[in-house]
C-alpha cells in the first residue's frame, strides 16, 4: 500500500481586507495580520512534510492589492518548492485578464485551476488533483454538475470555491448539492467560500469539509479560525481542524441591570473578558439589561475607561429602561401618558425587531422628557 498523502487544506484568506470597521491602524495592523497567518500557514506546510497545499479561493479580498501582498506571498510559497500548490479562484478573486493570477509570475510548485474543469496527476503519490475556478465574482451553475472520477483506484482529490446546497436551492456562488458531491467519487473535496470550519461531512465514500477563514475579519467572524490539515489514503481521511489565527473576535453579552456606576460596567465587563486575551484579540460588548430611566449610558465614556486594557473594544448599548409602575400609576403628566402607551406597545409587539424599536423610542423618549436631549452618540 502506497504511503498516505498529508493535505493542507486552507481557503478565504482575503489579502488587503479594507476592515472598514477598525481605526486606520488597527486596520493596517490587520492587515498585515492576514499576511503573518499566511506565513504560519506556510511553515506548518513545510514543518509537517505537507505533500499537496489546496488553496481554495478568495485568496485575495478584492482587485485593490498591494504590492508588498504580492511579493510576501510569492516569497512565502518559495520556502515550499516541494510542496504542490493548487489555487481554485473563487468569487472575491475570479481569474480573469485583470486577474492577480494572471499577472504575477507564481513559483513553479503552484498550479491555478481556470474556468475549464482540469486534472492534475502526480504519479509518485498515486494521486489526482482537481479543480475549477470562477472567472467572474457570480457562478449561478454547479461547476461539480456531472463530474465523475476517471480512475477510482488512485486518490482523487478536488479543490473547489463554492456553496453547499440542498436540492432546490440556488446561490450566486457555485450551487453544489450533496448528491453531485456523491456522483464525483471523489475521495476528498476541499472547498472554500464559507467562512467556518464544518466538520469532516461524508457523502458515500467521499469526504467534504469548508476549512473556515484562516483569520476571522469581522464580528460576524467569532473564534477559532484556522485550516485542516492530515493525512488521506483511499477509503481513509484522518484531516483534523488546526487553529492558526493571530488574533479572534469576541461578542460579550453583559447584563449590566446591577450597575450604578461606570465603574462597575467596566468591572463586570472586565470579569467576563479577562480568560479571553483582550490585549491580543477584538472586543464587541453588547451592554444588556434594565438600567434606570435617569442613567444616561454613554458607550463613549464606558469605551475610553477600558480601552487601554484591550487591543480593540466597540462598546454598543442594548438596555431598556426601568420604569417603576407604581409611580406611572399616579403619573398624569405628559410623562406618564407617553411611558403609558409606549409600554403597552411594547407588550403588544411580537415582531422582535419591533419590539426593540418600542424600547428604543421609550428609552430615548424619557431622557428627552427628562433631560432634553437623548443622549445618543
């Protein structure tokens, strides 16, 4: 029996992200983030004697590349000349005449799947690579549609940008069903486009997994981000998930209804993100929970007491005001009339969307009847 064949299984790297949420620092920090993640992704290639790299799309995040991306990444992939490298472009970056794929001179160990569906056969590992790519950033047909391997008695492996979905369903992104992933017999697919780690799926005796993002971009991207790496023979895939990210995004939710102070806002906030690097990763903290309709919580000041314990932190306000019933009861001033019916709105909306509206309007509402102004930043 031939010796297994080790993959590193990787996708949705995004080079030069704009990360438009983030200071122009941060955001070149990022930046170069993305680029550092690469190179650990290269070395751990080379450290574990990786035989086949299968880099599955969106390599770069958009036409607006720099030159320094450029050249760091054809110097990285030429520490590994004995590496195979094989790129499907997906939809951020289609190969085209404009395409980076096109106009950069690539090391010889990295092949670029084109639009036209191809085989790559490397006869010392018994082994077949396939691939496809897009050349525009929309597919709305399956580019695995009626694909079937030549010679099931080698390992056949494919590398593809695109979305899994059920019968029925269409996607702008390369519609691939469960059932083409069945019919390719295939023995590994490799795909690339969603940007969280899926578990190892089998379909018949093809296995299918989406490595995730590399490095998480933005609070939609939470946790551990990395690639798959191991090994693969013919009826076995022993590929596990490796985190590789340089830093993480976190939502916190904090219940803040026990809070008199700023000072013990940032305490409680600081409790819940203490175990989770704040120095090193990205914070979101939702601040939740009932607050006192003369509490005017201001994000900014919460922002600035904990900023220089975290290496970013956006601070968003999610309470609702308490009102004591008991004295809206005896409340027929303008006041109570409108806490009165913004109240029995609220209880009356099912629609959640609604219903923060309802509590928004009554929260602002009260600190302009109160205060004359409603505070929002």
């Amino acid at each position: 029996m031939l010796k297994p064949v080790k993959i590193l299984h990787c996708a949705d790297f995004h080079f030069d992200t704009p990360f438009r949420e983030l200071s122009g620092t941060v955001a070149e920090k990022r930046k170069e983030d993305l680029r550092e993640t690469f190179g650990r992704v290269v070395n751990l290639a080379r450290q574990e004697r990786v035989d086949i790299m299968l880099l599955c799309g969106d390599l770069f995040d958009n036409q607006m590349v720099s030159r320094m991306t450029i050249d760091y990444l054809i110097s990285k992939l030429r520490e590994i000349p004995e590496v195979r490298v094989f790129i499907s472009p997906g939809n951020h970056d289609p190969y085209n005449e404009n395409s980076y794929y096109q106009l950069v001179q690539w090391p010889e160990n990295i092949h670029i799947f084109k639009n036209t569906l191809e085989k790559v056969e490397i006869q010392e590992l018994n082994t077949c690579v396939y691939g496809r790519g897009f050349i525009r950033p929309h597919q709305q047909d399956s580019l695995l549609k009626g694909f079937s391997v030549d010679d099931s008695t080698k390992l056949n492996i494919m590398t593809l940008h695109g979305d899994v979905v059920q019968p029925g369903q269409c996607s702008d992104y390369n519609p691939i069903t469960p059932e083409e992933i069945k019919e390719s017999r295939l023995d590994y697919l490799a795909l690339g486009h969603r940007h969280s780690y899926t578990n190892i799926a089998k379909m018949d005796d093809t296995s299918w997994a989406y490595c995730g993002c590399p490095e998480g971009r933005a609070f939609d991207e939470l946790g551990d981000k990395g690639i798959l790496l191991g090994e693969l023979r013919k009826g076995s895939c022993n590929v596990v998930f490796k985190s590789i990210s340089k830093r993480k995004y976190f939502e916190l939710k904090i219940d803040i209804s026990s809070c008199k102070t700023y000072e013990e806002i940032g305490v409680s906030t600081l409790e819940k993100a203490s175990v989770l690097e704040p120095g090193k990763n990205l914070f979101k903290v939702i601040l939740q929970g009932e607050i006192p309709e003369d509490f005017m919580l201001n994000t900014s000041v919460i922002k600035e007491k904990l900023e220089d314990q975290f290496y970013f932190l956006k601070v968003e306000d999610e309470t609702t005001t308490r009102v004591d019933s008991e004295l809206l009861a005896n409340d027929f001033t303008l006041r109570g009339v409108f806490v009165k019916k913004m109240l029995e709105q609220i209880r009356q909306t099912q629609d959640q969307a609604d219903r923060r509206k309802a509590e928004l309007a009554l929260k602002y509402g009260l600190r302009i009847l109160e205060q004359g102004e409603a505070g929002i930043e």
